[in-house]
C-alpha cells in the first residue's frame, strides 16, 4: 500500500496511498513508482469484487455492485493530481468516498468490505489540509462503527463494532507522508536556490574578471600604442622636415617604449596568474623605464602585501606615470611609497611640462580604471592639479589602500 509520498531510494516506503502523479511537484523530486500505485489500487478493486457479497443485478446485490462501483472510482481518484482536481472537489469527492465506504460495510455480507475505507481515509490524511483530513476521518470512525454498532445491514454480523472505528486511524500515516513530502521538496527547493546563487556568484566573478583583465588590457595596449604611435608620427614629420637628429630620437624614443611594452605584458601576465610581484623593486623598475631615475621615496617600514594589492598598486603607479609623461612632458616626477601600520599609500606627483604637449587628449578611462582598482581593495584615490608648492601646476594621484 502507499500513497506515492517522495522519499530517497534508500529509504522506499509502501504506504496506504498515492500521492499526486509524478511530476506535480518540484523538478527534482524522487518519487515513487506511479505503476507501483495503481497496481495496487486495481488489486484492492479486483480483490473486492472477487470476494464481496452478495452481487447480483436487482436488489442488494445491485446495491453492492453499485457501491463498489462507487468506491472504485473514488478510489482511482486518488492518482488524479492537484493541479487536476481543485481543494473543494476533492473534499466533496473524498467525502462521497468515505459514506459510500460505511454504506458497502453495513449491505456487505462478506469479503474485506472495510480496505475502501481504509485506503481513502489513508489518502485523506496525504490529500486534505490538517483540519479538514482530520474531520473527516473522525467522520469516517463515527460513521463506520455506528453502521456496525446500530446493525445496519447485514455486514455486522461478520465483523465487530469496534473495527469501524479503527478505519480514521489511517489518516495519521497520510498526514505524515504528507509532511515528508512537502519537506524534500522543501530540500529540493532550497538546493535549487543555492545552485542558483552559485550561478549567480560565478557570473558576478567572471564579470568581475572580465573587468580586471580590460583595465589591464587598457593599461598595456592603450598607453603603449598610443606613446608609439605619437613617436612614429613625430618621426614621419621629421623626415619630411630632414632633422635626422631628431628622427633618430623619437626612433630611439618608440623602440623604448616597445621594450616597455613588453615588459607591461610581462607584468599583466603576472597580474592574471596571481603571481606576487616586489613591490619596491617592480615600481624602481617602472620609474626607471620611463625615463626617471632615483625618484621612489619608501617611508614606512616595508611588508609584504596579498598579490592583488601589488598588482594594482603597481598599474596605477603605471597608469600615473604614463598619463604624466603623455600630458607633461620634460616635467619631474616623484614616486612615494608610505607603509603605515594601518594601510599603505602610493602617491605619483609631476611638475608641470617643460616641452610642448603634442599628445591627443586622453580618454578618461585610465582614471577610472584606477578608481576601480581602489575600490576592489577597499580603499580611496583621489586624483587632482598640485596647487601648492614647488609643483604647483603639475598633477597628483595618491591611492590610499588599507590593510
């Protein structure tokens, strides 16, 4: 007997009726056989109808016949699903179920004219909210022992009053498998939204990554063609004018930044291994190849720092000293590193251009690249023209990342 309740395989219980046909549920959720269901909904049926009496086509035996009938149908509704069969008929149904069940015990003279009650009061319990299943089934109890109890019909003489009021006790295992479908499908439902959220944080991630190699693909390719560009332009017009002197600089001037390009695409592909960098050196180095020596100031003690902090503090110093070579050229730069115990502090300051501009303007999206990169580490840039002081007129980027 069961009523199709989902339950793990290890774990298959027969009960005493089906639950909705497979598929009503969550995706996902196991269940039983339906086969199985009503391969024992029919044996019930046949058994009766084999065993109960009297039959017979005027009087009572058309009145079993008819009863029989009657709880068949009832019985095979079970297998109909809720989607199909609203909360309202089925009480009704149910209900129709339960007196046709009394009335075949009290006009049945023999066989197991009780298994129809039984099976539905047992479906009640799985089908109908705790209330309802619950009235009912005391209903069914009260109905089936006072037909017994009363002599109603013949069927008391082959069984005991007491015996109708055991056909409510089925309800409990309704209810119960009730309560353990609707929590695996609860499970199934929970899982369905983890992996949803996990969906989501991948894509959230590969977003994510998405943007991190765009900025470092800005960082190398969009500064470093645009600074060779400038030069083989300059070199174009030199020719034309015949300084071969100055040809041969800005020649000098482009191979050097190809040398430095290649370096950049060294440093990205550190970046997106997660290689760690020295921060100190790597940013000597930086300086060093854009043509200014001796201008890192280290205040602090030095510490290591996670990868990502390294990287990006060294694409921004990147991204500082290439805009200031871009839009002050012949201009000093200075580079200073401040570990605190709290955060550390990278600061690029230029003095103002000593040679003409000829650079196009930018396009603004080294600055938000930078800002970017600051936010992903929790910390602060603030980016604006030196008022103040010697350098007054030039520029200063200063990141401040904590930690």
């Amino acid at each position: 007997m069961g009523y199709g309740h989902a339950v793990p395989a290890s774990e298959s219980v027969t009960t005493l009726g089906p639950a909705p046909e497979t598929g009503s549920g969550p995706k996902g959720v196991p269940r039983q056989d339906p086969r199985l269901h009503w391969a024992i909904t029919l044996g019930v049926i046949a058994i009766t109808f084999a065993t109960v009496r009297p039959l017979g086509v005027q009087g009572r035996g058309l009145a079993v016949v008819a009863l029989l009938v009657v709880n068949s149908v009832a019985l095979m509704a079970r297998h109909l699903s809720e989607s199909r069969l609203p909360p309202r008929a089925a009480l009704v149904w149910l209900t129709v179920g339960v007196v046709a069940a009394a009335t075949l015990i009290g006009i049945g003279r023999t066989g197991p004219i009780y298994l129809f009650a039984y099976f539905l009061v047992g479906h009640i319990g799985y089908r109908l909210p705790l209330k309802q299943a619950l009235s009912l089934a005391a209903l069914c109890s009260l109905v089936c022992g006072a037909v017994l109890y009363f002599r109603i019909g013949p069927g008391h003489e082959q069984l005991a009053w007491t015996l109708g009021l055991t056909t409510g006790i089925p309800v409990v295992a309704g209810i119960l498998s009730r309560s353990r479908q609707r929590a695996v499908e609860a499970m199934v439902r929970s899982a369905e939204a983890a992996e949803r959220a996990a969906r989501a944080e991948a894509q959230a991630a590969v977003l994510t990554e998405r943007s991190r190699i765009a900025r470092d693909v800005h960082d190398v390719l969009a500064h470093s063609l645009a600074g060779i560009n400038m030069q083989l332009e300059l070199a174009d017009a030199l020719i034309d004018a015949g300084d071969l002197d100055r040809v041969r600089e800005a020649n000098n001037k482009a191979h050097n930044m190809v040398r430095e390009s290649l370096k950049q695409a060294q440093w990205t592909v550190h970046a997106l291994r997660e290689d760690a960098l020295p921060l100190v050196e790597s940013l000597t180095a930086m300086a060093e190849s854009s043509g200014h020596r001796e201008v890192l100031t280290v205040t602090g003690t030095v510490r290591g720092l996670p990868a990502r902090v390294t990287q990006n503090l060294l694409r921004i110093a990147q991204e500082a000293l290439t805009n200031a070579a871009r839009h002050a050229p012949g201009g000093g730069v200075r580079v200073e590193l401040t570990f605190e115990d709290a955060s550390t502090a990278l600061r690029v300051r230029n003095t103002p251009a000593t040679r003409e501009v000829t650079g196009a303007v930018g396009s603004g999206m080294g600055l938000i690249g930078m800002r970017e990169r600051v936010a992903l580490l929790g910390g602060t840039l603030t980016a604006g023209p030196v008022t103040e002081g010697p350098d007054a007129g030039g520029w200063q980027v200063e990141a401040l990342i904590p930690g």
